[in-house]
C-alpha cells in the first residue's frame, strides 16, 4: 500500500512539475510572439470581469499597461514602488487579459523610471 501511494505522489509531482512549465514557456512564447515586453516578476497582475490591478512590489518605479486579447489600446501609467493600478477588466464579451507589459517611452530604459531626487 505505501509502495502504491508513494508511487502515486511521485507520479503527481512529475505531472504538475511538467504542466508548470509547459505553461510558462508558453507565456514566454506569446510575449515573443505579440512583441511585448514583460515586466520583472516582482510586478504582479490580478484580473477580473471589471477591474484589472497591477502591482510594483518592486524597488523601482515601472512604466506598464495591460495587453488584452481583442488589442484594445489601454494608456501606459507609472507604477511606483508600492503601488497598485487599476485598469479595465476583460469584460462580459469573452475578452482575456494575457498579461502586464512594460511601455516604451523616450530616454527611459526598459520601461524602468530613474528616481530624481527631491530639492
């Protein structure tokens, strides 16, 4: 009996460890594909039917915007350290956030803000 359940666990764990990372090169793979880039794993993403949050757990300020599914066009704002964004959610009509996306903005590397400091 144990031979069995010890068998089962490490045949489960294989499995998840294998599906874990078939979704992740896949998430890698779209971002190439839809020309995005992606943001450090310290910004996270939460979505819904309404509201989409990104948050910069960060210890630099981020330029970001959400990519949906359908392409709509959302405006790029400034995630601080600390900060949580809202930005519309995926809707009723069968849209999908696919992910948070780092803007391109002129003289700012890698959608990463310099901190100017303070006179």
């Amino acid at each position: 009996m144990r031979r069995f359940i010890r068998s089962t666990i490490t045949g489960l764990t294989a499995g998840l460890l294998a599906v874990s990372s078939g979704v992740a090169a896949q998430a890698a793979s779209r971002e190439a594909e839809e020309g995005w880039d992606s943001p450090p794993a310290c910004v996270h993403i939460n979505s819904d039917w309404r509201y989409t949050f990104v948050t910069n757990d960060c210890s630099s300020a981020y330029d970001v915007t959400v990519v949906y599914r359908d392409g709509a066009n959302v405006p790029c704002r400034v995630a601080s350290p600390g900060d949580i964004i809202s930005f519309p959610g995926y809707g009723t009509q069968g849209n999908t956030v696919l992910g948070v996306a780092l803007c391109a903005v002129a003289g700012r590397k890698d959608g990463r803000l310099e901190a100017t400091p303070r006179l």
